[in-house]
C-alpha cells in the first residue's frame, strides 16, 4: 500500500473517531509504521476532524522529523516506545473514549473475564498507572504491559489500542468502547458473572490461532511500498 493510501486511511479513521464520540477538540492521536520502518503519526494542535493527510508527520524510528510542517503529536513517545518494543504493532490508536476513560479515572481495569467478545478481540485489558501525557514517563508506565496486550486504560488519561493493521486498532478501540458501555450498564443490575475456566481457555485458544491470520493481513496491507 502507498504512503498516500495509508495517509489517508489515517484521515479516515480520526474522522470515524471524532464522529464516534471517542475524541473531541484536539484529543487523540493516530499513527502507521511504514513499510520504510518510518512512523506517519497526526500532528499536534489540530482537531482530528481537520487532520489532512497533508498535515500528517512522518518520522523516523528515533523520532527525527522527515517532513516538514506542524510538530507529531505530544503523544508520539508512546507510539515510538510501543513500536519499539512491538514488531508486530504496525498500527497505533490513542484516544479518549468516554465511558472506558471513566473506568481508569475510577481506576478499574478490564481483566475480569466477563465478555467473550473482549477476550477473543481485545485479551485482558489492563490499566496503566498515571503518568504526566506527553512525557517519556507515560511509556515506562506502559513498558511493562505490552508485550502481553494489544488494549490499554490509562489512568485519567483515556485509552491506547495497536494492531497488525490500523483496521484492527482501529476497531479494537471502538470495541473497548462499546465494552465498557456494556459493563457499565451491567454494574448498574448486578454484579458481572465471570465465565468458565474452560469457556475461556478456548476464547483464548481462538484469539492466538487468530492472531496469526490478523499479523499476515497487516503484513499484505501496510507492507506495500511507500510511494
């Protein structure tokens, strides 16, 4: 896929953020590593809605700007830190979705086994403990949960989700969305019942035996030449 098509998937998915509800004003940030192993990632100041795959920055790996124009987000030293410690990561979505950013200000995670649909797409959820948004500090606090994860709460400071392809990152976040809806709603009858022991070793069977299908999909899709 070309560095153009890429671009503008990018515009398409802060678009479907910001229409979603999962971002508002300047919050959230978007990135795709390139087949080059550079990073194209949204730029600071401007509403997702108004990102153009003009203003989109690309950067080497280090975090050298190789264009020129508005700075990358303040948030890219955290995609570059999960680029780093993830080679299978060619996608990563940062935003602030309303009900699973309450759960981490409340400081609730999602690794109670409750909702087949979190464990097969999303595996446990875990939540990062605070750290200062923008600082290196937030990727020593994400450091020690992703090799194990592909979703993450930050505390009182939104949501992170990566993917093979930004197609699953993208819809992993919309999926902890719409999960956190659910577990709220259920919070508000009940307690949450846990599944099996044994219904959960096979959702988590299912989920590895898929994961090998989902990284060969982000190879065909991101691994074309950047033109």
């Amino acid at each position: 896929m070309s560095r153009q098509r890429i671009a503008e998937e990018i515009v398409a998915v802060c678009g479907r953020l910001y229409d979603r509800g999962l971002i508002a004003g300047q919050d959230g940030n978007v990135s795709v590593r390139l087949a080059s192993g550079h990073i194209l990632v949204t730029p600071a100041g401007l509403s997702k809605v108004d990102v153009t795959a003009e203003t989109l920055v690309e950067l080497t790996p280090e975090g050298r700007r190789v264009t020129d124009g508005l700075a990358p987000s303040s948030e890219v030293g955290m995609h570059l830190c999960i680029y780093r410690a993830r080679p299978d990561v060619r996608a990563v979505v940062h935003a602030h979705p309303p009900v699973a950013t309450a759960f981490g200000v409340a400081g609730r995670d999602f690794m109670d086994a409750v909702l087949p649909e979190v464990i097969f797409h999303l595996g446990s959820v875990p939540l990062v403990p605070f750290a200062l948004p923008g600082t290196p500090a937030l990727g020593d606090a994400m450091a020690p949960f992703l090799a194990d994860h592909d979703a993450f709460l930050l505390a009182s400071h939104g949501a992170t989700t990566v993917g093979p392809s930004l197609r699953l990152a993208h819809q992993r976040m919309e999926s902890l969305e719409h999960a956190a809806r659910i577990l709220h709603a259920a919070s508000m009858i009940g307690p949450a019942t846990r599944l099996s022991d044994e219904d959960v070793a096979a959702l988590r069977r299912a989920r590895a035996a898929a994961r090998a299908g989902w990284e060969a999909e982000g190879a065909r899709h991101e691994g074309g030449e950047d033109e």
